[in-house]
C-alpha cells in the first residue's frame, strides 16, 4: 500500500465467536510491498482496516507472526522477495500476502482503543485518533533506518 493510508485495503475482521481477527489481503493491491528484508521476519507489525460487526473503524495495528520456530511460514502467510535489484548491495524489498490469518485479539496494538470481548469497539479520545499515520510512519521509519 506504500504510504496510501486512505487506499488501505488489508483487512482485520472481528470474529466474536473465537475472539480472533482474521487478517486478510483480498486483492492484488493489498499485499504488503516493503523495502526490507521482509522475506526473513518472523513476526510483523500489519496495519489493517478494522472490521467489527460489518462496520470499518479504520486502520489499526497489529502483531502478525508470520513463521513458526522452525522457520515455517504459519497458515496463510505469504512472504516472499520481489527479485534481484540493480545494485546487489541494496537490501531486497520483500512482499506479504494474508489469506484468513488468525490472530488473538491481544494482538491487535490497543494502548489508546480496544475491542472487548463481545465486539464492543473503544475508541481512542479523538485528539489521538489523527496519529494513527504518524505512528505507522515512525514505525516504518525505524525498521527501515
């Protein structure tokens, strides 16, 4: 999605029933696309279009694993490197795909928001909710260096 926050279209779905969300790339535009040794990672911050009850809160954070301890890529996760660049001494850019991913609830990054466990969404005071794209850029900003 690059910095398009508003073109978003990662989602992470509610499911009341086993207090999870599923964390999923519906289209070809919404696979993650990072400069990074993406490939590698065993685990990941994913920022998705919060879904509860069919109602989107917008984008949110959350803690995706993407490998088991053996370096196997958990059920539904895709990642993968996009290919050699010019120079070789660049860091590959690397992709991920999320086809129904579960996570726990606790996994969503809720220090100013959260979901209870009946699907009732807090919201954050509205003075903070503008931060939520200087957070995913800080958050880019230190992985990439």
């Amino acid at each position: 999605h690059g910095s398009n926050v508003r073109g978003l279209e990662t989602l992470a779905t509610f499911d009341k029933e086993t207090d999870e969300f599923v964390i999923h790339s519906p289209t070809l535009t919404s696979l993650k696309w990072w400069p990074t040794g993406m490939y590698a990672c065993t685990h990941g911050v994913v920022f998705a279009q919060l879904i509860i009850g069919g109602t989107n809160y917008g984008m949110h954070g959350f803690m995706v694993q993407f490998r088991d301890d053996q370096g196997n890529l958990m059920p539904g996760v895709e990642v993968g490197e996009m290919g050699p660049k010019i120079n070789a001494d660049n860091t590959n850019i690397g992709y991920s795909r999320f086809t129904h991913v579960r996570i726990p609830r606790f996994n969503m990054f809720a220090k100013f928001q959260q979901v209870l466990r009946e699907g009732t969404y807090i919201a954050p005071p509205r003075n903070l909710s503008k931060f939520r794209y200087i957070s995913m850029m800080s958050i880019r900003m230190a992985i990439v260096g």
